[in-house]
C-alpha cells in the first residue's frame, strides 16, 4: 500500500508539473511570441522559403501595427492557414493597386488592414480578398533568425508603395 502511494505521489506531481509548464509556454506563445517556419515565393526576396523569423505578439495586442510591418496573419480563405504579408494600409487608408489592365483605388474599413507580398507577381494577398479584418493578425515579424547569413531585422519594402491617409482629413 505504501509502495501504491508513492507511485501515485509522483504521477500527480509529474502532472502538475507538466500542467503548469503547459500553461507557461501557452502564455509565452500567445503573448510574447512565437518561431515561424515561412514557405511560398510571396514575400521574395525580404523573405524566401524555409526562413525561420520570430513573429512577437505584443504589438498585435497593444494594436502597434503599422504600416511597413511584415506580419503573421490567419488567411481569411483557410483560417487553417497562416499567411505572411506586410501592411501596406491601415483603417482609413486609401490603397491603389495597379494590374496590367487598370489601377484601382480601396478604402481599408475600421478594424480592418490591407496586406500584400513583396512579390507582387507572385502573392495572394488583399488584391484578392480585400482588406483583413485586425483580428485575423497573430504576430509582427520583429526578426529574421535563420539563415545565419540574414540574421536580423527585416527591410522596407521593396515596391515603395505610397498609401493616402484620409484619418486627418475628417
């Protein structure tokens, strides 16, 4: 009997540990950050295949975005799916898009950015389903960890694109 204690003893406290360090990384991942693995053309060349970045919470949560910003975001096609894009507009932006046949001009909505791949020829971003609802937004990239050769922090973007705020004008 004394022998059935002990071994109960110690499973329980195995399971309290294992429970509490649980409810450590959660609250790690969910608030601080998290290591993304990114796969697919769409960010080339700030960020190609197989790069490991570390996507931080904290601005999400104390709604820091901004524009510039390369964030981790649920692909509002297939919320299974994560997607990484940077914010090109923000609530009350003006954004222009130019396609080969016209260019058109989008109101980003209250609640809402607009995102878009670095590889503009290769990226399904908001100039296929429009502006991203904020709570769809897991994380900023803050840093690129691997390869080692690319450590660090993440460029401009490339493409220059210059978005009309009419926030000011009301």
């Amino acid at each position: 009997m004394k022998m059935f204690g002990s071994l109960l003893g110690k499973t329980l406290g195995f399971v309290g540990y294992t429970i509490q360090y649980g409810c450590i990384a959660h609250c790690a991942f969910e608030y601080i950050g998290e290591f993304v693995v990114c796969s697919g053309p769409s960010m080339e060349p700030t960020i190609v295949s197989h790069d490991i970045v570390f996507s931080e919470r904290m601005s999400r949560h104390l709604y820091k975005i901004q524009k510039g910003d390369i964030v981790i975001a649920k692909s509002p096609y297939d919320p299974t799916m994560n997607i990484c894009k940077r914010v090109i507009g923000l609530e009350g932006d003006m954004v222009s898009t130019r396609s080969d046949i016209c260019t058109s001009h989008t109101y980003v909505p209250k609640g809402h950015v607009w995102l878009e791949g670095d590889n503009l020829r290769n990226s399904t971003d908001s100039r296929n389903y429009g502006p991203v609802p904020y709570g769809l937004i897991r994380g900023r990239v803050c840093l690129k960890l691997w390869p080692p050769h690319t450590f660090g922090t993440l460029g401009e973007n490339p493409n220059k694109q210059i978005v009309k705020s009419f926030k000011d004008s009301d």
